[in-house]
C-alpha cells in the first residue's frame, strides 16, 4: 500500500510539473501603429519549441476616406480627382513561423520569421459625367485580392512579467494581385467619350491597370506583380 502512494504521489508529481511545463506558451497583441488611421490588428503567438514559435496577425480596417493622403497622390496619377471621396476598406490575414536567436525562449530577442499574407482591399468612388445640361453619377465598387511571401525581421522584449513588446523592424513580400472594380451604369455615346478622357490620364504605377467602358458602364481591372512592406510596434500579453 505504502508504494502505491508513492507511485501516485510521483505520477500527480509529473502530472503537475508536465501542465507548468505547457503554461505561459501563448501570446497575445495589438499593432498600435495602424490604430491612428482606424486599422486595427490583432497577433496570436504559440510557442512550440524553445526558440520556435508560430504567429498569426489578423487585420482589419473598415471602410473610411482613404489613409496617408499624400503617400496615394505620389503613387496615383489621378488629374480628375476620381479618388478624392472615395472610401478603402482592407483585410488581411498572415501566418508566420518564427526562429528566435539566442539563448532566449520564444518570445524573447531577435528573430526571423518567413511568412505568406492574403489581403483583400476594397474600394468605393464616383465618378461624374458632366454633359451641357445635367450630371451624371456612376458609382463604382469592387476589391482586389492579393497572395504575397516574404520574410520578416524585429526583436521581441519582456517588458513585465506577462507583458511584452515586439517589434516587426520590416517584412518586405512579393506575389500577385486580381482585382476588378465596376460601374454598371447605362451610358449613352458622349457620357461614355466623357469618362474615356476622365480616364485617360487615371494610373496607379504599382499597378498593371486596364480602364474599359462601354454603354453598360465602367470596368476597372488589375492582375499582375503585387509587393509590400509590413511592419508592427505590438504590445502583448502572455498567459
């Protein structure tokens, strides 16, 4: 009987030691970087091995006036104004795995971390045909889709006991994009001159931008090469 206990006292002993083991493992965080144009991103960490761990962001940014003003006019060459009004909405979703250096766990020090990114943004405008004697709007709407890789660098601090602070220094990604964006609208033949010479002149240099329209409306569509940059400042909480 007296080696029994002993047994279950040793069994309950590792039971115990095996569960501290597997706690604190997770972490959770918000980018407050993205909050000051009204994007919000949230990071879950699962550490599995000792310098290895694997992360998720989710992202998301309702639909609102389009953000860094001046940062779109350098990369769109728009004379007509066509995205002065207009609202962009963006979703992404990333997962990572993440390689600490060091003698640190896996949540602490420098790291790399190769990751894959979808994102989707949408976006909202109108255009205005202007003829002698009246003005026409032609609502226009659709997303673009985009698949990209890249790889990621920062570091990651223990601030306090479960609080952490992670810094993604800069994750350069390439891949491609599909989008169309459409304005079905019926347009007789100088409504539709009208928009072509709106148009003519409309480009987007990061992107490979095909501008059709007919008597049913107006049809942009993109495909082709898409690259970014992600970055984060996270404050995490580890449990």
């Amino acid at each position: 009987m007296k080696h029994h206990y002993q047994a279950t006292l040793i069994i309950g002993i590792l039971a115990m030691s095996g569960l501290k083991a597997q706690e604190n493992t997770n972490l959770i965080k918000l980018n407050i970087l993205p909050l000051a144009v009204g994007n919000v991103a949230f990071e879950y960490e699962k550490a599995i091995q000792q310098r290895l761990s694997l992360n998720a962001t989710l992202s998301l940014r309702p639909k609102s006036g389009l953000p860094f003003r001046s940062i779109w006019e350098s990369a769109i060459d728009d004379p007509s104004d066509i995205l002065v009004g207009a609202k962009f909405g963006a979703f992404s979703f990333t997962p990572e795995v993440r390689f600490y250096l060091g003698n640190n766990d896996a949540f602490r020090g420098f790291y790399f971390a190769p990751f894959v990114k979808y994102a989707r943004y949408s976006l909202s405008t109108i255009l205005s045909v202007e003829e002698r004697d009246y003005q026409k709007e032609v609502p226009i709407s659709g997303a673009l889709n985009a698949l990209t890789a890249g790889l990621a660098i920062g570091s990651q601090w223990r601030l306090g006991e479960h609080i952490y602070l992670d810094w993604r220094i800069i994750g350069p990604n390439y891949g491609f994009n599909n989008g169309t964006f459409e304005g079905k609208t019926q347009l007789n033949s100088d409504e539709q001159e009208e928009l072509r010479k709106q148009l003519e002149d409309f480009d987007i240099d990061v992107l490979d931008l095909k501008k059709e329209v007919d008597s049913e409306g107006v049809t942009f569509k993109t495909k082709g090469p898409f690259a970014g940059i992600r970055t984060a400042l996270s404050l995490g909480y580890r449990f």
